[in-house]
C-alpha cells in the first residue's frame, strides 16, 4: 500500500480507483474492466508528472522526509559488497544512528558512512530518528582516521533532521563533536564524496558532507535549520513554515546554483519512494562519476581543493 502525502490526494483517489476496479475484476473474471482501468492509470501518470514537475520548496521537503524514500542502509546493501559494519567511537558507546565500515563500491576498497533513520517504529527508535549523538560524530572520526591510514575513499550517505539536541548529547559536547567531525573531513588526504539522499538537517549533516564533491538527489534538501525551525525562530509561528522554505533556498536546485552541491541526481517520476531500485542505481552511478574524477589528484591537493572549495562558497552566493 502507497504512502501518500498530502498534496497527492487527487492522484491517490485515481490510483485507488483503479486499483478497485481491477480488485473487482479478480472477484468476476467475467468483469472487463481492463480499458477504463489503463485509461485511470495514464491519468495517474499524466497527473503525477505535473505533480512533481512544479513541487514548492516546502514540498519538496516533505517528499525528502517520506517514510517510504530508500535509507541509508538501503543503498548500502544495493551498492556495496563485504560490507563489515564497524561500530563504537572507542570512548563511550556506540550510536547506531551512524552506520559505517569497510566495504567494497564496484570492487574498490572504501569507507561508507552515512546516517540511518530507520523504516519502522522499533528501528526508528534503535536509529534515534536519525539524530546522532556526539558519540556517533566521533565514531565518524575514528573511521575516518581508518580510512586514511589505509588510503580509502571515504563515501558518506546523509539523512537525517539534524544532530540529537537532547540534555545528554549537549553534556557530551554535541557541538565540539560535530566541529572536529567537520574539520576531520577538511583534514583526510583522501577522496571524500557525498551524497544527501533525503533531508541534510543543519551541522549534523554538515559533519559528514564537507566533501570534495557534493551529489544531491532531486527531491532532497539541504538546510542549516528546518523550515519549521527557521519560522519559529523568525516569525514566532512554526505554521510559516512554506514561506521559510522558499527564503531557506534549501533544494537540490538552488543550491547547485549556489555551488553548495556539484551535482542534481535526478530521481524517478513521483520520487525516489516511487523506484526505489531506480534511485539506487542512479546514486551509485553518481558516486561513481565521482571517485573517478578524484582518483588521480595527490593527497595534498585534495585537502587544499577541498579547503578552497568552502572558502569559496560565500562568494558564488554573494553573486547570486
């Protein structure tokens, strides 16, 4: 059964309707239905195709948080071979809101990391929603400093609201652990690609996409703060939150504009939660395309491309 959001009730009232006669059909074979059902379902198409065509900002973030998006661990399994989950920051415990470890991308040895939110109500429990904890930003480290020992390109996988904001976290230096985190990136003298591949929440995304090269999927989006957020602190009214999403310029689109990400991923018609195996692939294509055009650059290189790049950013935006 499709999970529908709330600007697809039209779409979701064709679809079921077709869906209904051929359930009739199933009933009385004698029923010949087959025609007005394929004509429902080219409506469907026709409409969904328009639907995504023209998404608002606000929008396209509710279609970057949709429950049935591929996670984290989903590409993982689709994309990498031998994968050996490495767990623990070696200090306090381990968040299992990180997920990383050694793994094999189209037989090359990397580094994945990335951020799961979990697809059901115990896993999303066990993953915090996604919220890492200061242990998981120094699991992060720990794997990359691996990494580079080894001379492994580090891939990171970014989805998540943000870091966990709770009592516990901030006692654990929440904040100091996402700095290092952001400066370990800036640090490693191998190729570091990223791609956020649903929701880039404030510096707990930042943490793991300081990149040399940053792909984001279509419908994802990438923000210092939820429009939610931005509204509440801006207007006093977390209702406001369409309009924070337009001035947050927080999509795939505005923000290759704005040179923050290298690369728009485009997804199915109706989203990657629509073909999950096709976004799948067209990600690992990415990352590919990716490691291809660092492999050859000098480890030193690579840290001053990468420090460059972020200097740089204020300028392009200033520009626009």
């Amino acid at each position: 059964m499709k999970n529908y959001l709330e600007f697809e009730k039209g779409l979701a009232e064709i679809e079921g309707k077709a869906e209904e006669l051929r359930s009739m059909a199933r009933q009385n074979p004698e029923m010949d239905i087959e025609a007005e059902a394929a004509a429902l379902d080219a409506k469907a198409e026709t409409l969904l195709a328009e639907i995504y065509a023209n998404l608002s900002p606000w929008r396209k973030c509710l279609v970057a948080r949709h429950t049935d998006r591929p996670n984290c661990v989903d590409y993982i399994d689709a994309l990498f071979n031998e994968f050996t989950l490495l767990s623990g920051d070696r200090n306090f415990a381990d968040d299992h809101a990180i997920v990383g470890g050694l793994a094999r991308f189209n037989d090359r040895p990397v580094m994945v990391i990335g951020i799961e939110k979990g697809n059901d109500t115990k896993s999303r429990i066990d993953r915090n929603f996604g919220m890492a904890r200061p242990e998981g930003y120094r699991k992060v480290i720990r794997l990359m400093e691996l990494a580079e020992r080894f001379g492994l390109p580090v891939i990171t996988l970014v989805d998540t609201m943000g870091a966990y904001p709770g009592k516990g976290a901030e006692e654990r230096g929440q904040s100091e652990a996402i700095a290092r985190t952001t400066e370990k990136c800036l640090q490693i003298g191998v190729p570091l690609v990223s791609v956020i591949i649903g929701e880039g929440g404030s510096g707990g995304a930042v943490a793991l996409a300081t990149a040399d090269k940053l792909a984001m999927l279509e419908h994802s989006v990438y923000s210092v703060i939820s429009p939610e957020g931005c509204a509440s602190i801006l207007w006093k009214d977390a209702e406001k939150m369409r309009e924070a999403a337009e001035a947050l310029r927080l999509t795939a689109q505005d923000l290759k504009k704005l040179g923050v990400a290298d690369v728009v991923i485009a997804e199915p018609v109706g989203g990657a939660q629509r073909d999950p195996e096709a976004a799948i692939v067209a990600v690992g294509k990415e990352i590919e395309k990716m490691l291809k055009s660092l492999e050859k650059t000098p480890a030193k290189k690579l840290v001053q491309n990468r420090r460059k790049r972020f200097l740089d950013l204020g300028k392009k935006s200033l520009a626009a």
